[in-house]
C-alpha cells in the first residue's frame, strides 16, 4: 500500500481531483467522510488527510510515502525529505512587503514581521541585511500598520490584502507552488509505485500546460 499525505483544504481537493484523472479513484474523498485514513483498494493506495504545514513532516518520518506540499512549507521546514515534481498549481510568491512609500534606514536592522522565520532569516542574510524578526500566525499585513514592524515576509497570491491595507511588494524571494515530495526510505522500498505515479502526474501536468 503506498501513503500518500494530502493536505487538508482547497489544495488537497485539487491534488485529488489530479490524481483521479489519472485512474486513482477513491470513492470516500468524494463523501462527507470524517475519516483521516481513506483506502482506494483498488489503486492500493490510502490517502492521510493532515493539515498542509504538517505534511512534509509525515513524509520525513516514514508516515507517509509521498505527499504534495506547498514550496513554501518545505523552504520553511528544511524537511529531509525528496522533491521529485513541480506540480504546476497553487501558484504565488513569498515576498517582502512594506507600507506605501517606506524608506529603509539602513543603519539600524530592519524589523520583519512573518509566519516563516528561517526563509526570512536565509534571504536577508543573502543580502547581509541585519534584521530582527517577529514571528506571527496570522493577520500578518497588521504588523506594519500598527508599527510592530518596518516590514513583512507573506505569502502573496493576487497582491489584492496588500493593496486594501496600503502595503505594497517591495522585493521578490521566491515563487511558490505545489511541490510532490517524497520519503528517502519509501524511494528505495516502493521505488516501482512512486516512480509510476511521478511519471504519470508529470506527462498529465505536460498535458495541461500544452493546452493553456
């Protein structure tokens, strides 16, 4: 049986409906099932819905065979862990945003509001920019507003909560999208299973892409 970790959400259903395209059907993802172990016996795969920040962590440990998780996720986490395909959806960035017409003072460090500490501290550390961090877990784009800091480190999809509350993109770090990452151990155990499974989604996602 190979595990495959989904993530909870809008994210997970997309995963699922892509791999039910290519032939691995599971009738409970489809139910109001409540149940977090779902089998589709006949593929002889089960399913672990988990919380999308929990992913990569089921997959490190051998819970999990394969998984999707967002770039974002993994870049945070440093999961030891294989990254086998881009699956070309849940497409944004991760970026630095500040208030309209900020103007860094670059004598003093700069102070980072953000959910991803560790992705933070490598890009500005790239930049051998100074900077003291607070770690938030939501309502992120406040910091700045209430003076808590200079600037914040996001997730940015449609740039639409920036621009409501007068912030704006000011450097780019790095763009983020749905990743199929897979088990070290799994790989050389059920290396036949996954490697069929990486081989379909990416001919499927070439096909998707032919027809955009």
């Amino acid at each position: 049986m190979l595990n495959i970790a989904l993530p909870k959400g809008r994210l997970g259903d997309k995963v699922y409906t892509l791999f039910k395209s290519l032939g691995y059907d599971c009738e409970a993802m489809e139910k109001d099932d409540r149940r977090l172990v779902l089998t589709d016996e006949n593929s002889n795969i089960s399913y672990l819905l988990v919380k999308p920040s929990d992913v990569a962590i089921y997959v490190e440990h051998g819970a999990a065979d394969v998984g999707v998780v967002g770039k974002d996720v993994l870049l945070e986490g440093e999961n030891d862990v294989y990254e086998l395909l881009d699956l070309d959806f849940g497409k944004c960035r991760m970026a630095e945003a500040a208030p309209v017409g900020f103007h860094e003072d670059i004598q003093r460090p700069l102070c980072v509001a953000t959910k991803y500490p560790n992705i933070a501290k490598k890009f500005y550390a790239g930049l051998s920019r100074e900077i003291e961090v607070i770690k938030l877990n939501g309502s992120i784009e406040l910091a700045p507003l209430l003076q808590l800091s200079d600037v914040i480190v996001d997730i940015v999809e449609t740039g639409t909560t920036l621009k409501q509350n007068d912030l704006e993109v000011t450097r780019e770090i790095v763009p983020v999208s749905a990743r199929f990452i897979a088990n070290k151990a799994s790989m050389k155990f059920k290396d036949q299973q996954i490697k069929e499974l990486t081989q379909k989604l990416a001919e499927e996602i070439q096909r998707r892409r032919t027809q955009k």
